[in-house]
C-alpha cells in the first residue's frame, strides 16, 4: 500500500490534535536523494527527541534549486514513499520553497533538529522554535556517507 505525503492543512490540524493530548512533535527536513545510513541515523536520532517526527522532504524543483543539474536523482514522489516507510518517521510533507521556514511557522514543532554540519545560527526556523519555547538540536554526522560521497563512488571509473 503507498502513503503519501500529508497535505500542509491537514497536517496542521494533526499537530493541533497533537498538541491538545501533549504529544511533543519533532520536525526535520532535507533533501533525503539516495537514502543512505546518515540519513537513517539522523531520522533516528530525530525521533528520540519527540513522540511524532515529521520529515519536511524538498521537492524535485527545490533539491535543483539547492544541487543542480541531474539532482534529484531520485523522484520526490519516491523519496516521499521510502520516508514514509521508515519506522522512525511518521509524516512526510513536501515543499518547494528555498528553505522550510513557512512549514516551520506553521507547524511549530517542539523541536527542530539538523545535522551537525549546520551552525546553530544558520538553522533556519530556529529562532522561531526558541520563541515558542520549543528547542533546536544538531545531531552529529555520520562519517563518509552523504549522497554526493555516494554519487562520485558510483560515478568513480
């Protein structure tokens, strides 16, 4: 059976739901092309901090924005369904704007969580989550695997 990413309406009214039995939601987002074991345990290690983790997935036309030519390779619709299918993420939305702060400001996660290689300052969103008393955490990288490691191994003669 697929699943399919939520819609930002009705997502915003699970989170409302959420909210009222004392459910702490956690929300991350990335471009999650070719998901690799740094990926797993940052999804992982997201799901820890909260009771419902939701992935914000760019969209193909915001992962070109973001990588370029020939990226993603992989189809949002597909990289949606493989998200969806891990155990530690509940929910999958996608967005095609620069970055997720209009998820952010509509979702208010408890908590916001990226990879280590962002700068506490530079995590867009984080300022808005601080505000609503909610907290922002790194989550160390895991050495050697990111997809365009991947890809130059693939691509490598």
């Amino acid at each position: 059976m697929r699943r399919h990413p939520s819609a930002l309406a009705d997502l915003v009214a699970e989170r409302r739901r959420w909210r009222e039995v004392g459910l702490a939601v956690v929300l991350t987002n990335g471009c999650f092309d070719i998901v690799h074991p740094g990926h797993l345990a940052l999804l992982e290690a997201a799901r820890r901090e909260g009771d419902v983790l939701i992935a914000a997935l760019n969209a193909d036309v915001s992962v070109r924005r973001l990588k370029g030519r020939g990226r993603p390779l992989v189809p949002q619709a597909e990289r949606a369904e493989l998200l969806l299918a891990l155990e530690a993420v509940d929910r999958v939305i996608l967005y095609e704007d620069p970055t997720p702060l209009a998820l952010v400001r509509a979702l208010a996660p408890d908590v916001l969580v990226k990879g280590a290689d962002w700068a506490t300052g530079d995590i867009v969103g984080r300022a808005e989550v601080e505000r609503g008393g909610g907290r922002v955490v790194r989550v160390g990288l895991v050495p050697g695997c990111s997809t365009s490691a991947l890809v130059e191994r693939i691509r490598w003669p």
